[in-house]
C-alpha cells in the first residue's frame, strides 16, 4: 500500500467508529434509564460477562465502574459453567456484552441466572437475537458495519460498547452524587487523590528544618541560615516567635544590588513583612494554588498563634506528583 492509501484506510476507520459511536446517542432511550436505577439500587455487584474482545470491553468497564462508586466484578463466561458462577449472588446485577446476542456460552448461564432471581441487563446490536429477548432490559447498539475490510473483527462494535460503558458509569456518578473527595479516596496514589487528600502538615519541613531568625538577627547570619537549609527563604519571627516576616533569596540579592552598607542592617530591616502563611490544616492543593496565583515557591506554615511550625517549599508539591489542573 502507498502512504496516501494508509492514510485513506486509517481516516475510514475512524470516520466508521465514529458514526457508530453517533449513531448511540439516538438508541439511548428509556432502557437506558431502566437499566441505570437498576444498576444503581442493586445491593450487590454489578457482573459483567463477555466472550473474546466483548470481554474485554467488559473488563474496562468493571475498571471503571469500580473507580466510581459502583462495585462491580468480571467473570468468565465459560469459567462460569465451570464453577465460578458462585461468585454471583442473589442481591447482584448482571451485564452481559455480545454483538450477535447469540454467544451460546452466555445465553447458557442466563437460565442460572434466572433461578437466581438476578436481573440481566444486555448489551447487543441484534434486538432479535436470544440474549436480547431473555435478558430483563436489553441496550441496543446500532452497528451496521465494522471497519474490518471483512466486517468481521469487532471494532465499530467494541469502541460503542466502550462509549455505551462510560454513558453508563458516568450517569451512576450523578445518581450517587459522587464527588472529587470519593474519587480521592479511591485513588489514594494518584496525583488527583494527593491533591484531594494530603494536607500540608503531612509534607511541610518542620522541627530543625524551618529556616528561622529573629528580627536583630544580622544579614550574614541570615545569609547563613537560608544557605543551609536550602529552601531559599527564612520566616523572621518577633521576640515573642511569631511571625513577622520572611527573607528570601531573591531580596538578598536586590539587597546587595544596592549602594549601601548592609553590616549594620538585621533581617527586621530586609524582610518583607505580612508574608503569606498557611494553616497546616489546609490542603497541599491549597498551597499549590496560592503559590501559583501570588508567584512565590515557599510558604511559612503557622500554627493558632502564628509561630511558624513548618515551611513548604514548591519543589515538595511538584516531586509528590501534584500540578495545578
């Protein structure tokens, strides 16, 4: 094949999955709706079966589903005739995916489910087909070729019932109200799950950690104290150690700009006073956000009477994974 008849081939592949997937916003009806307040006041889990790629599909859509709110377990059709269809219980709803509604593998376990009393929800492009006609709420998907030059891999066919899965998992997201927060608890390890969850006293430096100086501390030991702790910045606390201040690198450096004496000069005479301060209580997002909207990448941490008990450096939030969104 030439360059411009794979180019071609590749945009007709596309241009077919993509009216397949179009084609599904006109057959979500009222089974749609049927089959999602089913889904949602089910007890249990959500089953989900599938031959071949379809069983694929369906694997994904377990994924998804448990990353959501909606518990939800894979099984094998034939492992099912074999011994795990133990694994479903009375309280849990089944989801069945085949183009042809005709896989004799899963219209076998649909009488099982039947003595169960477990509904059967299909996934299907042949409303006529077995599957179809005996499952409880049929979800039809309209496929009227395959992008396959023999209209026979599934593909037009398995990228809608991808689609169909999402519509259907999103949709449980609305119903249960699911939030950012679930996502967060669900997902502890991810850079979504960091922003939501951690809180600046789990990552701030504190205890020896904390550049800190007093007011009459002189430059050159200010100088020193910002050199070895290696943060870039010092908080400048009052005799009572609350915060009055802070030093950073960068006013070291117009200070020495300057025409001026400056061993006389103590850090209450360089510090920029009112610095921005966190709780440490708040969350790193939190942080993150402040240091993106003010341009700065230190933030003193304080505790009920505003002494410094930690500082957060910028480089801690990007290290642990967390960017604005």
């Amino acid at each position: 094949m030439t360059e411009e008849q794979i180019i071609k081939k590749g945009r007709e592949v596309v241009d077919i999955e993509g009216k397949a997937v179009s084609s599904l916003a006109q057959t979500i009806d009222a089974n749609f709706y049927k089959a999602i307040e089913c889904l949602f006041n089910c007890k249990g889990r959500v089953v989900l079966t599938g031959m071949g790629k379809s069983g694929l599909i369906a694997r994904k859509i377990v994924a998804t589903m448990n990353s959501t709110g909606t518990p939800a377990i894979y099984m094998h059709p034939t492992d099912a005739l074999h011994g795990d269809l133990g694994m479903v219980r009375s309280d849990d709803v089944v989801l069945m995916l085949s183009k042809s509604g005709e896989t004799e593998e899963l219209l076998s376990l649909i009488p099982m489910f039947k003595r169960l009393e477990v509904p059967v929800i299909a996934i299907s492009a042949k409303r006529e087909s077995r599957m179809a006609k005996e499952s409880d709420i049929l979800l039809y998907i309209e496929i009227t070729e395959e992008a396959c030059p023999f209209d026979l891999v599934p593909t037009a066919s398995t990228t809608t019932m991808l689609v169909l899965g999402d519509a259907i998992a999103v949709a449980l997201i609305e119903m249960r109200g699911f939030t950012e927060q679930d996502f967060a608890m669900l997902h502890p390890g991810g850079s979504l799950g960091k922003r939501l969850s951690l809180r600046v006293s789990e990552i701030m430096k504190q205890g020896k950690e904390i550049p800190i100086v007093k007011e009459n501390t002189s430059v050159k030991e200010t100088i020193f104290e910002i050199t070895s702790k290696r943060l870039g910045a010092t908080s400048v606390v009052d005799k009572d150690g609350k915060l009055c201040g802070i030093i950073t690198d960068g006013d070291l450096r117009r200070l020495l700009e300057k025409d001026i004496e400056i061993k006389q000069l103590t850090a209450a005479d360089i510090m920029s006073k009112n610095p921005k301060k966190l709780a440490p209580t708040l969350l790193a997002s939190h942080a993150l956000q402040v240091m993106e909207n003010y341009k700065i990448t230190s933030l003193i941490v304080t505790d009920e009477e505003d002494r410094p008990v930690g500082i957060l450096h910028l480089h801690d939030l990007v290290n642990l994974g967390l960017k604005m969104r």
